[in-house]
C-alpha cells in the first residue's frame, strides 16, 4: 500500500500542497472531519497530473470553505462560489487550480434525470453514491488518522487494472450524465470500460437514457470534454 502522505508531498505541486494544508486548517478550526476524495485522489495514485482538488467534510462544508476563504493570503483573487443547497463551495485560484469542498451526502432520484433528493450523511455513504469505483475513494486529513485511505468499492484495485467500473447496475439510469463521463474519463486515461459497465452501458445508449440528460449537466460536460488534451 503506498504511503499517501509522501505521495502528497511529493505528487502535490507547492501550491496544491499549500491548499490542502489551508482546507486542513480550517477544518481543525470547527472540529469537523475532512478527507480528499474523487478525482484528485485517484490521479495521484495513478501518478497523473492533479487538474483540481476536491474535498468532502462530514458536517457544515460551507463553515470551511467561508473559513478558507477569510484566511488564504489571495483571497481578494480567489473566484468563489456557494450552493446552499448542496452545501458545496468552488473556488478557482489564481492559478488556475479549482477546489470543491462539499458535505458528505447521498442522492435519492425517483426516475432518470430526475434532480436528485438529498440526506447529508457520513463519507461512508458519500463514497458509495459516486460514480465510479475509481472516484469513490478517500483520504483522511483528519489529526487522529491522517493518510488513511478509505476505500470501500476496491478503486483502487480498479485504478491497478486501469478499469472504469460503476458501483451499482443502475448508475447510468439514475443519472445519464454518466454515459458521456465514462467515454470522457476512458479517453482521457486510455483505461477500458470494465466488462458489467460496458454492457450496462451500451443498454443505456441503446435505450436513449441521454435523452433524459438535464441541459446543465450537458453544457457542463460539453465544458469538461474542451478541456481535455
């Protein structure tokens, strides 16, 4: 198992690392619990280019972004912005570096596409309603067990394999956005759809679930693929 403090140091370039350190900062300041998660943990075990920073506090998210925020020394060139309802706040650095912090939450959807309903839970249950197996993993930044990974899907198996694997049957249903974020994720990465996703996604093409797909979530990965090398 690697040594994920080392691999922050040492895969973190000096102002991401500054970053982490700021949002550990302020969540000690409140007392709440906060891990690394998604995407910026699966490229730094993969040995990728960190492209942001995501995080995920169990409890008030907004109370440690608002407290990022009145400490980091460039704030004034910070762009940020706040979503009360999904208790999340995303900041675009100077840099060019974007950070999200959320509350650990789950997503309830009563048909394809539908706006989901949320509960505000522990990482437990946010790691389980993420995407993909490979982004549904997690690193303590907490005093008591930092540099603990969580990861209850086996991702990181997944990430080993260079697979991208869905954690339930019904992951393109309830929410179609994932269709286009696969191909985007197995472009970009070289990785393969593993064989249950691969199925589970040519059904989902097959039967238009896209259709289904809302008009933001569109602009937003229409957004992500210009991005892409």
């Amino acid at each position: 198992m690697p040594d994920f403090l080392f691999l922050l140091e040492s895969r973190l370039n000096p102002d991401q690392y500054r970053v982490v350190e700021q949002v550990q900062a302020a969540a000690y300041e409140h007392g709440l619990h906060l891990y690394l998660v998604g995407g910026a943990l699966r490229d730094l075990i993969y040995g990728y280019p960190i492209r942001d920073l995501d995080f995920a506090v169990e409890g008030q998210a907004l109370k440690v972004a608002k407290s990022l925020l009145k400490h980091a020394p460039d704030s004034a060139e910070i762009v940020s912005a706040l979503d009360d309802r999904l208790r999340s706040a995303y900041f675009t650095y100077p840099s060019g570096l974007t950070v999200e912090i959320s509350a650990c939450r789950v997503e309830r959807r009563g048909r394809p596409g539908q706006k989901p309903q949320l509960e505000f839970t522990g990482i437990y249950e946010d790691l389980r309603r993420r995407d993909f197996s490979m982004n549904a993993i997690a690193l303590s930044l907490n005093p008591n067990s930092r540099g603990l990974l969580l990861d209850p899907n086996n991702g990181v198996a997944d990430i080993e394999r260079h697979e991208i694997r869905t954690l339930t049957s019904y992951a393109f249903t309830e929410d179609p956005v994932r269709l286009i974020r696969a191909i985007r994720f197995a472009a970009r990465l070289g990785w393969q759809l593993e064989e249950k996703t691969q199925v589970r996604y040519e059904t989902g093409k097959t039967e238009g679930f896209i259709s289904a797909l809302q008009g933001f979530h569109r602009g937003y990965e229409a957004e992500e693929i210009v991005h892409e090398e």
